[in-house]
C-alpha cells in the first residue's frame, strides 16, 4: 500500500501545466478554509476570555454582598415579641362576687372586671376601730382626770396663798400699830431681842417663806402632772397613728377588691366563676395590652454588639404572613447575666444556645404579633441597591465628630458632636439654642431646653433630637435650666433683663410640669423673681444672704443659670452677682411646696466657690449644675472672653475652689445631665442660633 502511494507521488511531479493550476486552486482554497476555521477558533476563545472576567466581576460583588452581611449578622440579633401581661390575684383568700368580663373580651383603661369580697376585712377594721376608740376613751379619761387634778391643786394653791397673805397682813397691820405706838412713848424701854417688833419681825420673814415654800410646792406637783399627762399621751398617740395606718391599709385593701383594668387590651384566661372561692395567690383572671409593647431579645455570648440602654434599634418579623415592615423600638435594659435561649430562638432543640437578655421597648399601635419571632437590627434597613453604593463609597455619619478635647487629668477626652434631629425637626435643628439638659430616670431619655422657645426636646443617646414637645399652659422665656424630682419636672427662667432693662413676666418664672405617661403637663408656676424680692423683707434671712439676694435684685443684676430640686429643697445656681469674694453663689430655698403654695420659706447661701479656668483669672461663672452623690458637677462659661470658651468642674466636701476636669475653647457649655444607670455625663453646647448646638459625653468616675 505505501508503494502505491508512492507510484502517485512521484506520478504528480509530471502534471501537466493546467492541472498544476488546478492543483494551486485547490491548495489556496484549503489554506483559506484553515485560516477560517483558525479565526473562528480564536474569535470563541476571545469571547469565552470576555464572560470569564465578567464571571469573575460578579463572583467578586457577590462575595463583598455575602462578606457584608456577614458582618452584619453581629449588628442583628433576634428576640420574640411580647405585650404588657397582667395577672389578678389576692393575698388572702376571697369570694368572687361579679365578674363583668368574659374571655377574650376587649377592656379599655378604668373599665370595671372584677369583684370579690373577703370575711375577715370587716372584721379586721371593726377591730382595729374598736382598738382606736378604746385607746381614745383611755386617753380622754386620763387627760380629764389629771386636768381635773391640776385645776383641784391649782384652787389649793389659790387658798393656800390667800390665807398666808391673811397673816402676812396681820403681821404687817401690828408691826404698823406697834410703830406707832413707840413712836407716841419715846422713852419706853424694851428688851432688844424680846421686843415685840423683832418677834413680829421673825413671824413676817417666816410667813414670807411659807408663802413661796407652798407656792414652789403647789407649782412642783402641778408640773409633774402636766408631765406625766404629756408622757402618756405620746405614748397613746403613737398607738392612735399606727392604728390609723393599719385602718387605711385595711379601707384600701377593701378598695381593691373592685378591680378596675389598668390599660386597654383583652382578657386571657378567665379561671373561677361569681360564687367560688378563691385560695390566695390563685389566678383569678388574666389581662393582656391590646397590640406587642415590647421585645424580649438576646444576643449571644459569642457575637460581640455594640448595644447600649436608649439606644434606637429596627425590629422586623420573620413571620412570612406578615407585611414586612420595619418598626422603631428603644433599648429599655441589658442583662447583667448570661442565659439559655428560649426553644423557639434556637437553630436546633438538640443545640444548646446561650446569651444576654435584651428588652426593647416598641411604639403603640404596631403590626406585630403577640410572641412572634422577630430580627432586631443596630442598623436600619436598606435595600440591595441602596446597599451595594454604600459598600463602594465611604458612609457619612449622622453626627460626625467635631472636635476632640483632651481631659484636663491626662484620661482620655471627650469627642464633641453636633446635635441632629429627625423627621420634622431637622429643618428647625441648626436654631435650636441649648440650655438645659437633664435625664429622665423613668423613661431613660434625655430632655433639653432652649432658651429661644417653649418646647421639650427629647434627646436619644446618640444626640438625635427624636420629638419636640408642645407643653400646653406652658408659656416660658429664656428658659435657662431644667431637673427633674420624682413625677415632676422643673424649668426656670434666668430673672435676667433683657437689652433694653425690662424684666418681662416670662422671664421670672419657676415651672413645674407632672409626668403622663411618657411625656409631661403643666400643672404650676411661681414668680421666682417676686418670691426673691419678698425673701428681702425676712427676718429668717442671715445678713450674708440678705445683703446677696438685695444686691441681685436691687441692681438688676440677676442672672440665674443653674437650679436643682431635691427632696422638697431648691437650689439656685447664680452666674451673676458674684458675692463680695468674686465667688459664684449657690441658694437653698427650702420648702419648694410653700414656695408653689405662695407660703413663707427660708433661705440661706448654700455655697460659695470659684470656677478657676485653669489660667487663674478665675472669670468663670455657672451656667448649669448637677448633683451626684457627694459631689457636685458644674458647667461654666468665661463672660469676659472674647471668643466662647467653658469647662466642667467637680466640687466636693466644702472646698471653695472646684476641681477643673475639661476645658471647651470655642465653645459655650450650657447644660449638664448624668446618666446614673451608665455614670456618663452629656454637656449640651449652645451654638447661639448659628450652625446648631452640640453635645459631648464624659464619664463620671
């Protein structure tokens, strides 16, 4: 077979001219043919080259989508959704008399549930009153009989006296006669000690004695008796009063055996019927709040989150049934301690899972189930395509850092932020002129003042102005300060006048605001200015403060900054006068009650102290105050500077000159509040109307 291949090879060498021709044609065609099928091959694999990068494009955004959610799993933890619970039951055993409700039955607030009845309440109070008559009648009887005694030795002593003031007129009558009768015989003569002016002499002086012997007697007995009537009665009182508290105790138990609802949801569980008896601490009836109030969340112990009481976080439900939407809550409380996740939260039953317990607080009225599953998210939710520009692109923070000021100790310092707001108010946030600041205990939020209006400013813990307060009846200018004692809340103006030298009437006063719920409403004010002037005319007042509070009033000088309230007792923090020592003044008014009621009160100069700024010109003046412990924390401003300058001192124990802890150049520190949950301080800045206020925290040691 090869030699016949080879027979043809050679046999072409001697074509003829035009079958070479022939021959060239075709090996051009099939050269071009191969060139074709090479191009095309190459084209393939350019294109096959193109897909592959843009595989590769999108296999790199995917990873950067997955690798930041990812990371955002630490910055979401879950919880279950919960309602306001409540559960009726007694103390002691009792009859159902009338239930008025049925289960699942809706309640409104103060709507009537439930009455029951108990055997030995009206036997108790019917003893107790018994108890208190008796101790009463005991009382009465003692107190008749001994003023009886009184009086009866009083009469004796009355007779006792007139009868020696009988003799004592005989005596004096014969001394007289036997005067003058020596004086008609001059040359009698007598015995000097046997005469009868000397022995009528000794009876006088010793009927003297008699007189005040039995008068000191009489007045002796008398005051024992009135003693011993005093000694018994406080015992007796004492009996009367605990008595008394028992009986109320009593009537306010029988109050609560009419059960009224104490907010609006629907009735659970009923357990007993009218007629049954009920063994103590028994459920009787369950009551549940009419839409989720809260979150019970936890975050587990290996995933490290920055989550802090009052802060805002997101909650969304997994429940595929529901709308997805996304509802603001409020971090009420941590967990100070490590706890197994309830079944629900876990990724398998067979899985133990562990973690910090976290209870959010969620707005009224929202869309979420009772004890459904939820995600809690720091952040709040954005799409993909808002995500994936945010992951290219460096994030603006809400409240950027301004400036960073370093502690006068050499600790770390604090970061200075602008204060922003959300929703409606941001328009209106760069005029915000901040005064005051103070932390509401009950609800964990902040509350600020300015002195340009008459609104409350609710501060979250991110210094997010999140609602602005109308306060109805309040009608307040230059409001300069603010704290709160108990269910009250207190504003004051400064007293100061104003450019033109008038002290209007918005500028004198002392507001005090009642908690509702979770906001305020005005219940009263006083005309603080006008009590000052009163106090003037005291005689309680020392000379020191008298002199203090004629000379702020008197000059117009006044200018109040700083007040607290605590335990009934105000203090005024004055950032003009100084007194005589350039010291700036702290007054105690005490009785704020008398003080609301237009009673008379004292007044005295608490403290008396110098802001020194560090360089010793000692030109700083209060401009807020807050009380912690022992201590007292103070804002300043320099008034004599040309550019805003303040600091924050501490002053303890009766020292005249605070302790510097942090200086502000530039700015103009005018509020103070302590989170004494965290023991971190936030110092608002007023920024006068240009570019907004700011605020900075410090921790208090």
């Amino acid at each position: 077979m090869n030699s016949h291949k080879r027979i043809d090879f050679l046999a072409g060498q001697h074509r003829s001219p035009g079958e070479v021709r022939e021959s060239a044609g075709i090996e051009r065609s099939c050269i071009e043919s191969v060139n074709e099928k090479v191009n095309r091959r190459f084209s393939g694999s350019s294109r096959k080259h193109h897909l592959l990068i843009y595989f590769w494009l999108l296999a790199v955004v995917a990873l950067v989508v997955i690798a930041s959610r990812y990371h955002a799993s630490s910055r979401q933890f879950f919880g279950i959704a919960g309602s306001t619970e409540k559960t009726i039951s007694f103390q002691y055993p009792v009859e159902i008399v009338n239930i008025s409700v049925a289960e699942g039955s809706k309640v409104e607030r103060g709507e009537f549930m439930l009455e029951v009845k108990r055997f030995d309440l009206a036997a108790s109070l019917s003893i107790v009153e018994d108890e208190i008559a008796e101790i009463m009648a005991r009382k009465n009887e003692l107190i008749a009989s001994t003023a009886a005694e009184i009086r009866r030795l009083e009469a004796d002593k009355l007779a006792a006296q007139s009868e020696l003031d009988v003799q004592l007129a005989k005596v004096e009558t014969q001394l007289a006669l036997n005067a003058h009768w020596k004086s008609d015989k001059p040359n009698l003569q007598t015995t000097e000690q046997l005469s009868p002016e000397n022995l009528l002499a000794i009876k006088h002086r010793g009927l003297q004695q008699q007189k005040i012997h039995s008068a000191t007697s009489f007045q002796a007995t008398i005051d024992n008796l009135r003693q011993q009537l005093n000694s018994s009665e406080r015992p007796a009182d004492a009996k009367i009063e605990v008595l008394k508290k028992r009986k109320q105790e009593l009537k306010r138990q029988a109050a609560s055996l009419k059960v009224e609802s104490d907010f609006s949801g629907s009735v659970g569980s009923v357990m007993f019927t009218a007629g049954e008896q009920v063994p103590k601490f028994s459920p009787i009836l369950t009551l549940q709040g009419g839409s989720t109030s809260f979150v019970k969340a936890y975050i587990h112990e290996a995933v490290l989150n920055e989550v802090r009481v009052g802060q805002k976080v997101w909650i969304e439900s997994l429940s595929p049934e529901i709308k997805k939407v996304v509802i603001p809550g409020r971090v009420e409380s941590l967990g100070n301690r490590i706890v197994e996740y309830p079944e629900r939260l876990k990724r398998s039953p067979l899985v133990s899972a562990w973690g910090r317990e976290v209870m959010i607080e969620l707005e009224e009225n929202n869309e979420l189930l009772l004890d459904e599953k939820v995600s809690v998210l720091l952040d709040q939710p954005e799409s993909w395509i808002d995500v994936l520009p945010g992951l290219l692109r460096s994030k603006v923070l809400n409240n950027p850092i301004i400036e960073s000021v370093q502690a006068r100790n050499g600790s770390d310092g604090v970061r200075i932020h602008k204060i922003i707001a959300t929703g409606l108010q941001a328009a209106a946030a760069d005029s915000i002129e901040a005064s005051g600041v103070v932390w509401d205990p009950v609800t964990n939020v902040y509350w600020m003042i300015s002195d340009e209006d008459s609104y409350l400013y609710q501060l979250n813990a991110q210094g997010e102005i999140v609602q602005r307060l109308e306060i109805n009846g309040l009608r307040i200018d230059d409001a300069e300060s603010i704290s709160i004692d108990g269910d009250c809340l207190y504003i004051s103006a400064s007293l100061s006048f104003n450019k033109a030298g008038v002290l209007k009437n918005r500028r004198r006063k002392l507001v005090r605001l009642q908690r509702e719920k979770k906001g305020w409403v005005y219940q009263q004010e006083v005309d603080l200015y006008k009590a000052l002037q009163t106090l003037t005319h005291s005689d309680s007042l020392d000379a020191r403060t008298k002199s203090f509070i004629t000379m702020a009033t008197q000059e117009a000088s006044i200018d109040i900054e700083a007040h607290q309230v605590r335990d009934n007792v105000l203090y005024l923090g004055f950032k003009s006068p100084l007194n005589s020592g350039s010291e700036s003044v702290i007054l105690r008014i005490d009785d704020l009650a008398s003080l609301f009621s237009g009673l008379p009160v004292r007044a005295e100069i608490w403290r008396s102290f110098q802001l020194d700024d560090g360089d010793g010109s000692n030109t700083m003046t209060i401009s807020d105050m807050i009380f912690f412990g022992d201590k007292i924390y103070l804002t300043g401003v320099d008034t004599y500077a040309t550019n805003s300058s303040s600091g924050l001192w501490e002053l303890s124990g009766d020292r005249q000159r605070a302790a510097l802890m942090l200086s502000f150049p530039g700015y103009k520190a005018e509020g103070i509040a302590i989170n004494r949950q965290t023991r971190e301080a936030k110092i608002v800045f007023d920024g006068g109307g240009k570019g907004g206020s700011h605020f900075a925290q410090a921790s208090i040691h």
